[in-house]
C-alpha cells in the first residue's frame, strides 16, 4: 500500500476517521474556519479536503450553506453491497491465481495482527488491521484503482454503522469478520478458486446481515 498522500488527502482521512469516533454525526456541518485552524492549513486546502469528501459520497455541498456530513440511504448502501460483491469476488480469485509465497506471506501477518488485536479488545487497531486484508489483496493482485473502490465503499460502510442505535456486542461481530477473513485467506493461500467466491459472498452477506442487525428491515 502506498504512504503517499497529499495533504488535503490525509486530512480527509482525518475527518473521516472523526466521522467514525462519532465525532462529527449524521447532518452535521463542517466547518471550514474551525478545520483551518485544527490543522493549521489554509482555507484551499481544507476546501480540497471537503471536494474528496464530496467524491467519497460523504458528505453534501448545499449552496449558502455549507458542508454537511450526509449518509446515503438504505438503496444506495443496498447497491453499494453489489458492487462489493462483484469486484471482491474477482479481486480474490485473482489473488487466488497470482499469489507468491511472499505474497501470503505478507497477508498472513495482517491476518495475525488483526486477530490479535480483537483478542485484545483494542477495536481501533483492529479495524486498522482489518481493512488492510482487503487492501492488501487489491493492491498486490495490480488492482489499485478497484482498491480505492473499495475503500471509499468500507468508508460509507463503516460512517453509517458507528451513525446507528448502540445495541452491538463489537467482539463477537467482529469476531464473524475474523473467521471469514481466515477462510477466504487459505483459500487464497491453498488456490482454492471454486471455494473463493461463495466465502466471498458469505463475509459480504456477514457484513451486511451485521448492518441490518442495528437497521430494522432490508437493505435490498
């Protein structure tokens, strides 16, 4: 994965990661002069920040108004686990065929720590090391741009669940994304290319069933 990152870049990260400490909520503006001045830029930068924002599907640019955090709806998160479904499925079985042994080597380390850390109940670590199995899948399979997909997708993702009514055992949640993560990681590891979609399949329905647990109704 690359490090590089231009400023008004990895103040967007910034804010989303405030977005997902429930920092910022649901319809909340932000709010250019306090950003300017929380990380010492200037106002164009921030603006470029916000424009990322923007294109992420985050938040929305209402005129005299501002910048406001906005959620997409229960169709657009329902259209977004589709898309997840199709490119995830074709990114793994590629991993899958392409893979060095120091290609798992690599993801076998990220599958350690993260396991790890959830054992440790130290959330925040964890959803750092468990985003990057995916990450790391797209990015050593040649596949960046579907890999920026799919972060802006498990951004949305994970903005509108921390935005829900508190009512999750978090261990046991992600303890599900543990197990599936390990499964389809052998099945890469082990070029098991007929097991790789249906576990694909069962981590994403995993994931959304998760969702659907704090959102009463479908999301189809």
């Amino acid at each position: 994965m690359t490090d590089f990152q231009t400023m008004p870049q990895k103040i967007a990260a910034s804010i989303i990661q405030m977005m997902k400490e429930r920092k910022i909520n649901n319809g909340d503006k932000l709010c250019e002069e306090s950003y300017t001045k929380l990380f010492q830029v200037s106002q164009t930068v921030i603006r470029e920040s916000f424009f990322i924002l923007e294109s992420k599907g985050l938040v929305t640019r209402i005129p005299r108004r501002g910048v406001f955090l906005k959620l997409p709806n229960r169709q657009e998160i329902g259209n977004l686990f589709e898309t997840r479904e199709l490119i995830e499925t074709f990114v793994n079985k590629k991993a899958a065929e392409s893979f060095s042994e120091e290609n798992i080597g690599e993801l076998e380390k990220i599958m350690r720590a993260s396991e790890e850390q959830l054992e440790a109940r130290n959330y925040g670590q964890y959803y750092r090391y468990g985003g990057a199995f995916h990450s790391i899948v797209y990015d050593l399979t040649g596949f960046n741009r579907l890999g920026k997909l799919y972060n802006n997708i498990q951004d949305l993702f994970d903005v509108y669940y921390v935005n829900q009514p508190e009512n999750i055992d978090y261990y046991q949640e992600n303890m599900i994304e543990v197990k599936d993560h390990r499964l389809i990681f052998e099945a890469i590891k082990n070029k098991k290319i007929d097991d790789i979609e249906k576990l694909t399949l069962i981590h994403i329905k995993h994931v959304r069933e998760r969702l659907e647990r704090k959102i009463p109704g479908s999301l189809n």
